[in-house]
C-alpha cells in the first residue's frame, strides 16, 4: 500500500481559510461588524438600504435632539405580517416611532432596534418585523433580522454614506 504525498502548497491550501471564510468569531461579525450592546441616536439616524433578503426595502431613522435614543422611523416596502397579507401585500409603506433597547452586562445581550407602527392604522404590534439588531464595524452601521448567529444575516440594511 503506498501513501499518496500532497504538495506542500496543497496542504496549506487546505489550511487555510476559503474564499468568503472568516477568522471572526460569529458570521454576522464576519460579514457586517461587531454586534452592538449600546448605541445613541445620532450613530443610528439615517437612510438604510437593504441587501439580500431586504433589497428595495428603504428604512429611515429620524431622531430629535430633545429625545435621544428614539425618533420617528418610515419605510418602504417593508415585509408585510400574515395577519395584513391579504389587505396590504407582500410588504407595504408606513411610519411610526422607533427607540433603541441597550444590551444588557453578560455577553449575549446586545442592542437592538424596536419598530413601532402607527400608519397603516390598524398594524398590530408584532404582525411584521419590528425589532432589528444592530452591527457596526469598518466604519459602517447595519440593521438586521437577527435570525441564526451562524450564517450572515439575509434581511439587513446598511445605512448610507457609510
């Protein structure tokens, strides 16, 4: 029975890490920044727009100087809930208030972004997205449907002029 040798370049080839693949600890870490545990309303305000999942989706975060950590929030195309699928569509457009909820002491509690809906009228909390967790890294800030910690996140915005 004879071995089979692979080149040394073969081996390290092996060794290392793949096209697209990261040392970083988490795959959101790997394809937008660190997750957040805090952050005020003035790295937040601005025009988001979505990528993968989230494409043609637009989320804009306004915020008064009087009230910080809170402001008012318009989107468009947002994802619809099931409960207002048959009368609004797939996704629809509309307004409300937004406030930052603060991660917590341990390290698996990190800030996130709570959406509240007023326009359409009769949206239910809870009927759509309304809560997105927060990302920001290399000069960048994302918001992101936080769904499984092992794969970069499909619904996320990136605010722009980052």
């Amino acid at each position: 029975m004879s071995r089979v040798r692979l080149p040394a370049a073969a081996v390290l080839a092996l060794l290392t890490c793949l096209p697209g693949c990261s040392s970083a600890p988490t795959a959101v870490e790997g394809c937008m920044g660190e997750r957040a545990v805090g952050a005020a309303s003035g790295q937040l305000a601005g025009t988001y727009r979505g990528e993968g999942d989230a494409e043609g989706v637009t989320l804009t975060l306004k915020a008064p100087q009087s009230k910080p950590g809170s402001g008012t929030v318009t989107v468009h195309d947002w994802p619809t809930g099931d409960w207002y699928r048959s009368e609004l569509g797939e996704t629809f457009d509309g307004s409300g208030t937004w406030s930052v909820v603060q991660g917590g002491t341990s390290a698996t509690e990190f800030a996130h972004l709570s959406l509240s809906f007023t326009a359409p009228q009769r949206f239910l909390k809870g009927d759509t997205l309304d809560s997105l967790s927060i990302a920001q890294g290399d000069g960048r800030t994302y918001l992101y449907a936080d769904d499984d910690p092992d794969i970069c996140p499909a619904f996320r915005l990136q605010l722009q002029g980052d």
